[in-house]
C-alpha cells in the first residue's frame, strides 16, 4: 500500500512510518506531467473569493494549497535557490545507499522531486521538518544517513535544520 497526495500532515506521515505504509505527496507540476503524459487533460478549478472571512473547512485551490504547504513566512531557514543540483544529485543517491530501509529512502525522492525535478525549485515545510528529524537524531536506525542529511542541509539552508527551531 501507497498513499499519495498533494499533502500529508506529520501526523498522518508519522502513523504511517510506524506501519510500514509509504507515502508520497506529489506536486502540482508532477501532477500535470503524468497526466499530460498519459492524455489526460486537467481543468483548473476556479474557486471565488468570498466577501466573508472564509472558514478552515472551506475548499481552496490547488494553488492555495501549495502557497500553504510551503515554509510559513515566520520559518528561520531560507532555501539557497542558487544550490549546485548536481551535488544535491550526489547527495541524494549517496543518502539512498546508506539508508537501511526503502521506507527511509521517501525523504531522498520527495526532495528530488521539489528540487530537482520543479522548476523553480522549492521545498514544502513537510519535507523541511523530514529533513530536520534526519539531520539529528537519537534513534540508531537512523545515524547512517544523519552525517548525509546534514550536508544536504548544509547546501540547500547553509547550515543545519534544527529540528526545534520548527516546532518538531
């Protein structure tokens, strides 16, 4: 089992990691090529502004979305948009060979897609706090790929994600 969506809560991603069941979240511009490439038209829907405050429930726009999935304006790290992406390359498929278990190898993809594979390159907080918990960690399962996570941190943010200056 797989679960993929535009967004997936640490909570959610957290219950999952503990059963065993992957997770992907997918871009809209990923989104868009797989369906471009197997035909399929998407339509944007076009949601109107209300004249009242809107409540939390209420549906937004795929675009919505995304401007709220991204880093809050109050996150202390800022993503370097001039990284080198082909040392990110190296250092994700250095991650992906140090990394014991393919459920751990999620982070790895998720920032090749939002980095590497979107233009321009950005990074959703869900992903910043999994990149935060690699970067330091007391769990043994998870020291093999600290010392990887850390330079990718180093690169993207130059320094360190700290896991507590995100509220994880």
């Amino acid at each position: 089992m797989w679960l993929v969506a535009p967004h997936i809560p640490n909570s959610v991603r957290e219950f999952l990691d503990r059963i065993g069941i992957e997770y992907s979240e997918i871009h809209e511009a990923q989104l868009r090529r797989v369906a471009e490439r197997h035909d399929v038209k998407l339509q944007t829907e076009e949601i109107p502004t209300p004249k009242v405050k809107a409540s939390k429930n209420q549906a937004r726009s795929f675009s919505e979305l995304r401007r709220v999935r991204g880093p809050r304006a109050e996150c202390p790290y800022k993503l370097n948009a001039e990284f080198d992406k082909n040392r990110l390359d190296e250092l994700l498929r250095t991650f992906n060979t140090v990394v014991r278990r393919q459920i751990d190898r999620n982070i790895a993809d998720k920032l090749r897609r939002e980095l590497l594979d979107s233009t321009p390159p950005s990074i959703t907080e869900g992903t910043m706090g999994q990149l935060a918990k690699w970067c330091k960690t007391n769990n043994p399962l998870y020291w093999d790929g600290m010392e990887v996570a850390q330079k990718i941190s180093q690169l993207l943010f130059g320094t360190v994600l700290d896991r507590s200056q995100l509220g994880l």
